[in-house]
C-alpha cells in the first residue's frame, strides 16, 4: 500500500487499502494501518473525506494505542490537509496538535 503512495498511484493505494480494511477486525493495528493509507490515497481529490476517515480512526483509537506508524501517517496527512478550507480537515489538525506525545521528554514510553 505504501509503495502506492510513494509513487503517487492513489488508485492502487485506495483499492489496496479497502481490501485490507475488509480483512481486518474493525480496529485492529491493520485495521487502522489500511483506514489511514485510504485516507492519505483520498486526500488529494477528496480532502473533507481523507479527514473524516482519519477522524473515525481518531475517535475510535485512543491515542496511547496509536504504533507510531500510525502516528507518522495522521503526521503526513495532516501536512497534506494543512491548506484544506474543510470543517473536518480543520478539526483534524486541532486534534492531531492534542495527541500526547509516544515518548516523553525523559526518553520514557508514554
């Protein structure tokens, strides 16, 4: 799915994505992994909906439990929507700028 994206073939990605989506258990880590890939594959063409899915991931999943690629993904998509005029893109980034830090300035797991 990555791969996808790194070559900007958003289509493969979205459709590499739902397939592993329907996988897995709703918010499982791979779960999670394939909704926000699908959601950095929609942002170009479809930003409020890129930032509702990431959104969904964020009011299920609570922020302890996000793998920091999780993480490194809402990161980028957030980079992505920064210029978004859209309610949810806006709302993402205030959400994103309240999730605690992984590891604490001691170098200690959060």
């Amino acid at each position: 799915m990555e791969v996808h994206l790194t070559l900007e073939r958003f289509d493969r990605a979205a459709a590499a994505a739902l397939e592993s989506i329907d996988a897995a258990p709703a918010e499982a880590p791979g779960w999670v992994a394939a909704t926000l890939v699908l959601a950095l594959a929609e942002a170009r063409d479809t930003p409020d909906q890129a930032a509702t899915r990431a959104l969904g991931v964020l009011d299920l999943i609570p922020p302890p439990r996000l793998r920091a690629t999780a993480r490194d993904r809402l990161t980028r998509l957030g980079r992505l929507l920064d210029a978004s005029v859209f309610n949810s893109a806006t709302e993402l980034t205030e959400r994103l700028r309240t999730i605690p830090a992984s590891i604490r300035t001691d170098g200690t797991a959060a």
